[in-house]
C-alpha cells in the first residue's frame, strides 16, 4: 500500500509532535495501515489504547473488521468498536473504532482521557460538526491536562498545510494509489432534454445507466451514488427485473446491520451486484468486487437557517473533492469505469469541496456539550471554523427554554471571574464573557441539561423523553423519541407512489406499537421499524422508572403534548384548513384534515420546504387545556385596542396568547385612554397623515417649513429647521400629534383637530423660531394696495404670490421672502382674479409687458383703472368708479 512509503516520516513527527496531520489520498490505505502501526510506537504505554475516529458507523465497523482480519483475531480483541447501540470491547481491546459523537461522551465523562495514548480523526476532510467539536476538546484537553497526548488528523482531500499552520502541526504526506479509470460525462444535448429536478432527473438516468452498464461492462460490480434514501428506493423499484445472476443491494445508514455487510460482502462466484448507495458509501471502505460506479451527482445535506430556526433536507450538487472520492471506488483494486450524469462543463461549475457542517447545522447539541466543558463562548476553544455567532446564540436561547442551560446570575459570575484571574495564565481566557450571548448573558448548564448530554439524542428528543418520563409517559416519549430521531416508518404500499405518508404523527405511534400499518394502503419500512424499537428500548431502559410514575400508562398518550416539549417553537394554531400560524408568528402549510380536523392547536415535529414557504410534515394534534397546563408561564393576558375601519371607532379586547397564538379574548367597554391613542396613532401611521384636517393654514405651514428646510437649512438662532414631509410626520405623530389624542376615540374626532399648532410645536426653537418662520417665510404680504396676500408655497423653489396687478400699482421692485434673498414668483391676475401674466422682474413688468396686457384687458374691464404711467399710480383694489 502506498501509505507504507510515508511511515518512517509519520513515526518520526509522532515521536517528535504531540499533533500530526497526516495528508493521503484515497486508496493510500491509511485507515487500515496507521492503527496499527501506533500500537507498536514507543510513546505508547502497552496499557493504553487508540482511538480512531469514523464519520460513520459503517466505516466503524468496516475498519475494525479489516484490522482484526490484518491481525488474524476476531473484533474485540486487540480490535474493538463502538457505535450507538452497539459495542464490541473487551479488556485486551486495544484499538477501539469509534463514531465521533462517541469521543465527545468519553471526553466529557474523563476531560483528561486517561488511558489513551492517541486520538485519530480519520477522514476529518468532511468536517461532520461531532469531528470540530471532537478536535477542539481533544485540544483542550491536551493543553490543559494531557500535553502528551498525540493528535492525528488524517485526511483525503482537505488542503493540509492550512491544517498544518493552524494546529500548528507537521504534515506528512503520502502517495496514492488508484488503477486507471476511464470517466464518463453526460452528452450535453442529452441533459438538455432531462427534467430540472434532482429526483426526477435520477429517476429517468440511473436505471438505463445501470442496465448500460452491466451490458458494457461484463464483469465486476456497480456502485450506486444518489443522495437520499427515496432516490434509492425509486431507482430499486426500477431495477426489479434485472438478469437472475444479479444481486440488487441498498446501503444507507438506516439499513439493520447485518443488510449493510451483505452489500460489502464480495459477490458469489458466477453472481455480481448493484449496490445503490447513499454518500455513507463515499469514504472509508473499500467495497470489494466494484468496477464501475455511476455517479449521480447530487447529495442531501441539512440546512439549518437561523431566521426561522427550521432545519431542511436540501438536495445540492455534489462537490468536487467527493465527486473524485466516490471515482475513486472504482479504481481501488484493478481498472475501472465512472460514468458522472453530468456535463464535463457541469463538472468545472461544482464547488471544489462542501462546506463544513458547522456552518450549516442547528448548532444546540454543540452548545450544551460547550457548556458542560465549561466553555459557553465558544472562541475560548480552538475552531478550524469558529460556529457563526446567530446560529450558536440562537441554540443557547433554544436550551435556556428547555432548561438544559439557565443564566448565571451576576454574584455567580463575580465569583467565577475573580476564580479565572486567580488561576489564568497568559495562554488562557476567560471562560465566560457576558457581552458575547445574543441575551447579554453567559449560562451553565443545569441538571436536567446534564441529563440530557448523557441520552444520545439531540436536545430537543432528550427534553421530550425527560419530561415525558416525569409525566408518567416514558415509554411513549422514548417511543416517540424514537421516531423523530430515524427516517420515517410509514409509506405507501403502492411501489410508484411517491408522495410523503400522512403527516400525523399519532399513526406511527400506534404502527410502532402494533407492528401493522395504521390505514390502509399504508406499508411499514420493516427495518426502520425495528431500529425505532431498539433505540426506544435503549432509552427505556437508561431512564428507569420515575417515583412517581403510574403503574399501568396510557394506552393513548397525549402525543401532541409529548410533541410540543420538543418543539415548543412550533406550537401552531390554526388559521385555515391547510394554514397554520406558529407560535413564533411564522406560516406553515398543513392539510389539517390529514390530521385532525377538529383540532385547533398542534405540534409540528418537521418541516420541510423553504424556509420562506415552510410546510408541516409531521404533527399531532393537542388540546388547549394541555397547551396551557404545560406553557403556563408563557401565557401572557394584555388589553389590545385598534382602530376599526368598518365602525370608525376604536375598540378594545382582552387577550391571553401563547407568543403569536391566541387561547382567548373578551371586548372591553373602557380601554384605557393611552391604548385607544395608541391604537389612533397607529392606524393613520399606516393610513398616512393624509387622513388628518389638513386646512389649507395647515397646509400652508408645512410647505412655508419645507421651504426654508431647502433654502436655509439652518435657522438664525442655529436651530435647524425639522423635516416637515409627510413620510416624517407620519413617523413622528405619536410625539406631534400624541398629546392631543386624549380622549378621543373616533376618527372623526381627530379629523377635527387643527394641525396648525400641533405642528407649530414641532420646532425646537420655539417662540423665537416661530418669529423666524414668521419673518423669513410668512404666510402672506402686505401689497401696496394694503391686502394682506396669503404665499403659495407648494413650490419651494418659487414661492408664489398672486396678486391683482392694480394692487402693485407704485410698486417698482419685486417682493421677496427670506429676508430679501428670495424674489418671489408673481401671479399677476386681471380684474377679474385670472392669470394675465407671470414674472419674477415687476419693473420690467410694467416697462414691457403692462402695455400689452393693458391693450388685451382694458376693454374688458373698462371700469378698472390702466393709467400710461403704472409705476407712478396709486395702487387700488377698487374701480375707477370708487376710486372717483
């Protein structure tokens, strides 16, 4: 194997570092070669173990199986592994296979893992959150306490020296082997003509592909990569008819044991296989008998969005780091064929690795095992990528509901940090640092969180089991635990329906207990069915049995109930018959009849869609009586007063409400004055100011304040002119407007306030700015004819004055605003009030223009005075008549 050649370096940096980082291509042989190879180095003490860490419990019990084998020994002996429920150890074991959610319970249980000389973090390049959260501790254990601990970081596609720089580690680096294959892109015209859609893309192509294949290729077996286990079951559906001496095989996580090993185990002689695999099947093992892999080109991954705090299944194109990973399963042991069911033009699009799941995932089983290290800030621990704060603050706030974690009250923390200074040296940092949590506070976690750590379970399923359990209902809350945390039991018996099964999650309660669908048409996933119960059995059994739980339970447990411990976030009420409204205020889609539809409250377990258009998958139905009994404390009663539209009135109501959800209401007769202003001010903020008793004073006011906000922005007295536009009105009214509310509850009683002092009382000047106002902008003009003239202002940049020209009889020069700095733009009207001519220059006026306005007018107001010399006339707003 090409990994021998780097050994000699390995043995040297391990004898030298207590961290290495070990770069080897796959088929280097690394995961079965290096174990080994430790047990014989010399900073080993004989007693102590190794522990090696797979991303999966197939690759778990694959590499301890081909150690042992290298060995001659059977599993748990020298070789051992342990997984989620299941374990083969003994006391000779002396290299111990493991997931890497286990090292984090042994971690947690002996911060200083005594015992084991090494931790090895095979295939760390797919960056699972357990791998991060595993390296961190293991750094910070071997810091602290274990300075001789070695760390192996081994990794197929990872850019090691970035690695290397930031442990800081030596980088070791083997060759790879792989024989020589031939791959193969999709015909761009024929993926031209492919539907857009993931599933049914793979649907028309793995099939024919297969079939293409196995008459190509006449010898060796096909590997399968498609993302999700639906993808597996259609093509399986698809390929039924295959030749008698083919052997059809899926792989998931989900598969009992002994179902995995027949799809690795090597072909019968005269028989071979099609292995239909999801990505478990990327890293790790080498499948015996593959030739050819066709490789579909897509993955589900989890995503995680802060915003809503939903988590979906999205199907996404393949990177390009496990697009080579799975090639190379073709290649490991002789020549081989990959046929990719994409475009080579496709292919350079591709991301060139996937990104870490700690910036995608629901980070809350990561917080609480922080918090039970100690370390509730995350950066006081070392991240190749540190958890993005929204996500990590929204999982602590998450566990503060469930009680897994509770403030630290400032005497506490006064107490720690003078603790942390008495102890802290350079290299260290403070544990906990109050300005970092989306609350403004730091958190320890509690008992019950504690428990909850120790159950394997996300949060929210340990919440769901400890709670249920103090109820008197732990065997159906492990039950349904039990369904939450694996795939669905439930589909339709009919092999070409493909739609989800009904989403009410009492009916696979009652299949896991019966063994039989619940309705018909439905079927069981036999397999699922029987890990459901093992897991539930297990969970069981490590509760034990309350004090004060009831002797005989339920034989109907409040399944809606159990659902909301776990998600009380998605406590939903409903809207419509196929809307829900969330307890956070968010829209889901649910066709409440599939569930029940008499209900008026649910609990929605999964959701699925987008985060913009989420839909319920799973939900159960509860009683408000139960809702209110178990979320006493949220429940909050509040006065609510709006504005009716339709009555024109204000009208108020007492509510209690769960966060967006309503349990009840009653009318008041007597809001309180401040709600009802409220509730005024709040419906012409959304109306618009345009709703008040604009009159034309008022009016008239708010132009003559726009006009020195754009002439003068800043008064004399060096008080600025406020904006005075509607959209900043409408913004402030509750501070303008506010105080004269008082009292009124109709709209019709506002609308008979005058704005003119309300908004006189926005200038901060005050009196003197007023005067101000008065004498740069005034409201009208004494003209020589003694009229006092009202401006127009809706033209800030030419206030208007129109005037009967006989009025400006006298009057050589033009008049002006803002101190004489701004001429105003004169309407001179005839006698009788209509436009006769516009101008900005009244001397040249009457010089010019006067003449043939006079020759047009004069003989239709003969009574009206039009003298040669207008600049020397007196000036009259009466006839020649009064004027005698």
């Amino acid at each position: 194997m090409p990994i021998l050649a780097a050994l000699p370096a390995l043995r040297a940096a391990l004898a030298a570092n207590s961290r290495v980082v070990l770069e080897a291509p796959p088929g280097a042989g690394k995961t079965t070669v290096v174990p080994l190879e430790l047990l014989a180095a010399e900073w080993r003490n004989p007693d102590d173990k190794i522990l090696v860490l797979e991303p999966r419990q197939l690759a778990v019990r694959g590499a301890a199986a081909r150690l042992a084998q290298l060995l001659g020994e059977p599993v748990g002996r020298t070789i051992g592994y342990r997984v989620r429920l299941d374990s083969k150890v003994s006391k000779d074991t002396r290299v111990e296979v493991i997931t890497e959610g286990i090292l984090t319970r042994m971690i947690q249980d002996d911060p200083a893992l005594e015992g084991v000389a090494a931790v090895v973090f095979d295939e760390f390049h797919e960056r699972s959150l357990n791998a991060d959260l595993g390296l961190a501790l293991a750094l910070d254990a071997q810091a602290v306490l274990r300075p001789e601990l070695r760390i192996l970081i081994m990794s197929a596609t990872l850019e090691a020296q970035r690695l290397g720089q930031w442990l800081p580690a030596p980088v070791v680096s083997s060759a790879g082997f792989l024989f020589p294959i031939d791959t193969h892109y999709l015909d761009p015209r024929r993926a031209s003509a492919l539907p857009n859609k993931p599933n049914e893309r793979l649907a028309e192509l793995v099939p024919k592909q297969v079939r293409e294949a196995l008459t190509t290729h006449p010898e060796g077996d096909i590997l399968v990569f498609l993302p999700g286990v639906g993808d597996l079951q259609r093509s399986a559906r698809k390929l039924e008819s295959l030749a008698d001496n083919i052997d059809l095989h899926l792989l998931h996580g989900e598969l009992p044991l002994e179902t995995q090993d027949a799809a690795l185990r090597p072909a019968k002689a005269g028989r071979r296989k099609v292995i239909l695999a999801t990505s478990i099947a990327e890293t790790s093992l080498t499948i015996e008998g593959v030739r050819v892999v066709i490789d579909g080109g897509f993955a589900r991954v989890p995503r995680f969005v802060p915003r809503t705090g939903f988590t979906t299944l999205e199907t996404v194109p393949v990177a390009r780091a496990a697009a080579d990973q799975r090639r190379g399963r073709a290649g490991r042991l002789g020549p081989g064929t990959c046929y990719r069911l994409w475009t080579e033009a496709e292919h350079h699009n591709l991301p060139a690795h996937r990104p870490p799941e700690i910036h995608t995932a629901d980070l809350s089983s990561l917080a609480l095992e922080l918090a039970l290290w100690g370390a509730a800030e995350p950066t006081s621990l070392r991240w190749l990528d540190v958890p993005p704060a929204a996500a990590f603050g929204q999982a602590q706030e998450l566990l503060v509901r469930l009680g897994a974690l509770e403030l630290i009250k400032n005497e506490e923390l006064k107490i720690k940090n003078e603790g942390d200074k008495a102890g802290e040296t350079g290299a260290q940092q403070p544990i906990f640092n109050s300005s970092f949590l989306i609350f403004n506070s730091p958190v320890k976690p509690t008992p019950h969180g504690r428990q909850l750590a120790t159950l394997g379970l996300p949060p929210r399923l340990g919440h769901l089991v400890v709670r249920g359990q103090e109820l008197g209902h732990g065997a159906a809350a492990a039950s349904l635990a039990a369904l939450l945390a694996e795939r669905d039991l439930l589909r339709w018996a009919a092999p070409t329906d493909t739609r989800p099964a009904p989403p009410d999650l009492r009916l696979r309660l009652e299949a896991l207990q019966s063994g039989r669908p619940p309705l018909p048409g439905l079927a069981l996933h036999h397999a699922t069915l029987q890990r459901v119960r093992d897991v539930a059995r297990n969970l069981t059994g490590r509760l034990g049995k309350p004090a004060n739980s009831p002797t005989h339970q339920s034989t109907h447990p409040p399944v809606g109930l159990l659902t909301a411990l776990a998600y009380p976030d998605r406590l939903a009420q409903r809207e419509t018959h196929d809307r829900l409204r969330l307890v956070t205020g968010q829209r889901v889609s649910l066709n409440t009849t599939d569930v029940d539809p008499q209900a008026t409250f649910f609990a929605v377990a999964h959701l699925a869609g987008t985060a913009s258009a989420p839909r319920a998958t799973l939900a159960a139905p509860l009683g408000q009586d139960e809702l209110e009994l178990a979320f006493a404390d949220q429940i909050t009663t509040t006065d609510e007063v709006r504005y009716d539209a339709t009555t024109q009135r204000v009208t108020g109501r007492r509510v209690r409400r769960l966060g967006a959800l309503l349990l009840d209401e009653k009318v008041i007769g007597q809001p309180d004055a401040v709600l009802v202003a409220r509730a005024l001010l709040d419906y012409l903020q959304e109306a618009g100011v345009s709703k008040l008793n604009w009159t034309p004073a008022a009016r008239q006011l708010q132009q003559r304040l726009a006009f020195l906000g754009q002439h003068f922005p800043v008064a004399e007295g060096a008080e600025a002119w406020p904006a005075f536009d509607d959209a900043t009105l409408a913004l402030e009214l509750a501070d303008w407007l506010g105080p004269h509310l008082a009292g009124l509850k109709t709209l019709d009683q506002v609308q008979r306030l005058d704005l003119y002092e309300p908004l006189l009382a926005r200038l901060p000047g005050g009196w003197n700015q007023r005067q101000e106002l008065d004498r740069l902008a005034p409201a009208a003009l004494e003209v020589p004819s003694g009229s006092h003239i009202t401006l127009d202002y809706s033209d800030a940049a030419a206030p208007v004055l129109a005037v009967k020209l006989q009025e400006l009889f006298g009057l050589t020069e033009t008049p002006t605003v803002m101190a004489g700095r701004v001429p105003l733009l004169l309407h001179l009207l005839s006698p009788g009030g209509r436009p006769a001519q516009v101008t900005r220059d009244l001397r040249s006026f009457w010089e010019k223009g006067y003449f043939e306005v006079r020759k047009d007018l004069k003989g239709r107001y003969p009574r009206h005075p039009w003298p040669d010399k207008p600049m020397e006339h007196i000036p009259t707003k009466l006839t020649k008549r009064r004027l005698g």
